[in-house]
C-alpha cells in the first residue's frame, strides 16, 4: 500500500496556506478529511492507500473568503491513481492563487 501527503502554497502572496480543508474521495464518498498546518502541509493524509482511483480536493474557495479576497473557483482537486501492489509515496501539492491553480507531483 501507498501512502498520501499534501501541501498548498498561495503564490499570490508567497506564503503556505493555513487552514484549508482537505478532503479525500474515492468513488464519490469521502473516505478522509485534514487541515493544513502553519505550513500548509497535511504530511499524513492517508497511512495506508490501497491501489485506485481517487481524487484529493482543496477547499480554496472558502479559504480565500477567509483570508478577505474573491475567487471564482469554490475548490481545487486532483483525480490520480495508484498502483498495483505499489509501495510508494505520493505528495500532491496545490499551488493556489485567487485567479487559477495547479499540481504536480512532488516528492
């Protein structure tokens, strides 16, 4: 099994995003929620990740409010897959500002 983490910076401001809601899907039910630290990293999201397809969403819409500033886009998220009888690590950072998003795979 794999295991998850995940991190968010605001490009915007330079600054890792504190206090976004994460949440992890697969098939359509929420199978694990987080917050992201004063660093903007939920190290541990998931311990034991079985093989699938799944999608990591981000919150960013209602962090943005929080922090006083508009976007048009209510979340973030990430479909990706894990492997068979895989036996890695997978950081999947967002980076966020008010008018876009992206990913990568991290390390």
């Amino acid at each position: 099994m794999s295991t998850l983490s995940t991190h968010i910076l605001d490009i915007s401001t330079g600054k890792p995003a504190q206090g976004v809601t994460v949440r992890l899907e697969r098939d359509g039910l929420v199978i694990a929620t987080g917050t992201t630290n004063s660093a903007g990293r939920i190290t541990e999201f998931m311990a034991h990740l079985p093989a699938g397809r799944y999608r990591l969403v981000a919150d960013i819409g209602a962090w943005f409010t929080q922090t006083g500033r508009e976007t048009i886009y209510p979340c973030a998220q990430i479909d990706f897959v894990t492997k068979e009888a895989a036996d890695e690590h997978y950081h999947l950072p967002f980076v966020i500002a008010p008018g876009g998003w992206s990913t990568y795979r991290g390390s």
